[in-house]
C-alpha cells in the first residue's frame, strides 16, 4: 500500500512539470504571447505598393491576390505530409502547425511525427536575437537541443521563405533587396534580427513561384555540427487556400552530392490577420 501512495505522490509531482516543459506547452505558450502585442490593421495593399518591385514578383503577388488584402501582420499555417531523418530512412507521416508574427519577426512551427509508431514532437522557435529547434521522443525525452547563431541564420532563411510562399503580402514590410536574374528569376537579399540572408526566387510561365533556392541555411550533420548546404522548396501544385491562391504542395531539399528530399508537405490552410483566438 505504501509503495502506491508514493507511485501516486511521485506521478502528481512529475506530471505538472513534465506538462510544462513539453514542446506543445511552450508552442502555444509563445503563440499566446505573441497575440497579447500583436496589433490589428485596416490598412490595404493597393497596386501602388507593388510599383518598386521586380516585374515578376509584382505579377506573383497580383496572382497570388494580395491587392486590395490587409497587410500581413499575422499568418497562421496548417499542414501535413511526410518526412524521413535521413536518406536511408522511409517516409513516417507528419502533421504540422505554425504561428507568423511580422511586426516582432516571431516564427513558431510546431510538428508531430510518427517515427515507427513513436510520436515524436517538434519545436522551432525563431524570434529578434535567438533561434532555437527542440525535438523530444513521446514529447518527453529530449533528442535535440539545437541553438546558435547558425541556427538563427537558418531560420531566417526559413522566415523568408514562408513569406513567399505562404505569405506573399508581407514582403512589402521587410527590409528585402531585389535583384532581376533572367527571365523568370529574382534574387532576393532579407536583413532581419541582425542576419543577412539571400535567395533565388524561380517563377513559372504563368508567373508562380516554383521553387526558392538559398546557401545560406545550415544542415545538421550526423556529428550534430552545422555545415553549409544548398537548400531549395521546390512547389508542385498551385490552388485556392482560403483568401489567396498559393502554392500547396512542395518539398524541401538538401542539395549533398545526391539530393535529399527530407520532406513532403501539403499545405491545407493558411490564415491571414486571424484575431479570432483573443
């Protein structure tokens, strides 16, 4: 009798504190922070606001259907698909969600794995001077802890590009220096949280982005050392997602000597300036 009152003490101590250091607490803890600071706006995007742009980012936007649409202070992701964690790996199932605050330059991406029927749970969390990923088996048992200054590069080569595909509109109100490539390529320099970043845009012939390419996100290597790796999002299928027509189903690639497709993602929801939650 005694050993289970203690078994009940020990699980009434352990389980407050394990709730509170789950990846899932600290996402919406974040998330809710954020909103509390985040400010609305009845200010429109209008056709004058695309005059400096590039020619063909200009046509991606009024395609996309960011005139006469709010400025984007907050976007809000919902997403499935597959990933794998390295090239001899199959694909496990995910789900993923995320939260974009513009005015602070707060990402959160928060994503579910099934890894052989283990949940596994993750966090990346990229906001002014820091930049962190945690991934913890079963949301408990912690198998990476990754923070630095590569990692707060990488993830604003991430911010980037969810603005431009999820979030067009919102490249307006960041520091982005354009330069027109070819035909149907722009290159795009982002200075944000004190990194430069840059990357080349790829539109298609009816003027979509198809792909986005950039050397400046870090890969992780098996040591758990960052190294320098080519990166790309290649977009396969363009449709109607809520208020705007975007690219909704992609990949990302690691361009090694053989190119590794890590993740497949389908993008089921994107919403705009949704205040409904406070």
């Amino acid at each position: 009798m005694k050993i289970i009152v203690s078994l009940i003490l020990l699980l009434i101590i352990i389980l407050p504190i394990r709730y509170t250091l789950t990846t899932r607490k600290m996402y919406k803890d974040a998330v809710d922070q954020e909103y509390q600071s985040a400010q609305k706006t009845d200010e429109l995007i209008s056709q004058d606001d695309l005059k400096d742009l590039p020619d063909l980012l200009k046509h991606y936007m009024i395609k996309v259907g960011v005139i006469g649409k709010p400025r984007v202070k907050i976007f809000s992701v919902k997403m499935t698909g597959e990933m794998k964690l390295d090239q001899t790996k199959d694909y496990e199932p995910i789900e993923a969600e995320q939260h974009t605050f513009t005015a602070s330059g707060t990402r959160l991406f928060y994503i579910t794995m099934k890894y052989k029927g283990i949940k596994v749970n993750g966090l990346h969390h990229y906001h002014s001077n820091d930049a962190f990923m945690k991934i913890k088996i079963l949301d408990t048992i912690k198998v990476v802890d990754q923070s630095g200054p590569e990692m707060l590069k990488a993830e604003t080569v991430t911010y980037f590009n969810d603005l431009c595909i999820m979030a067009p509109g919102a490249l307006l109100d960041e520091n982005i220096v354009w330069e027109t490539l070819n035909d149907n390529q722009v290159k795009g320099t982002l200075t944000k949280h004190n990194q430069e970043v840059s990357a080349i845009l790829t539109f298609n012939a009816s003027g979509m982005l198809e792909n986005f390419i950039s050397e400046d996100r870090m890969a992780i290597d098996q040591d758990g050392k960052m190294i320098s790796i080519p990166w790309s999002t290649p977009m396969s299928h363009f449709g109607q997602v809520g208020d705007y027509y975007l690219a909704d189903e992609g990949q990302a690639i690691w361009h090694y000597d053989k190119p590794f497709a890590y993740i497949k993602l389908k993008i089921n929801e994107v919403k705009i300036n949704d205040f409904s939650r406070h």
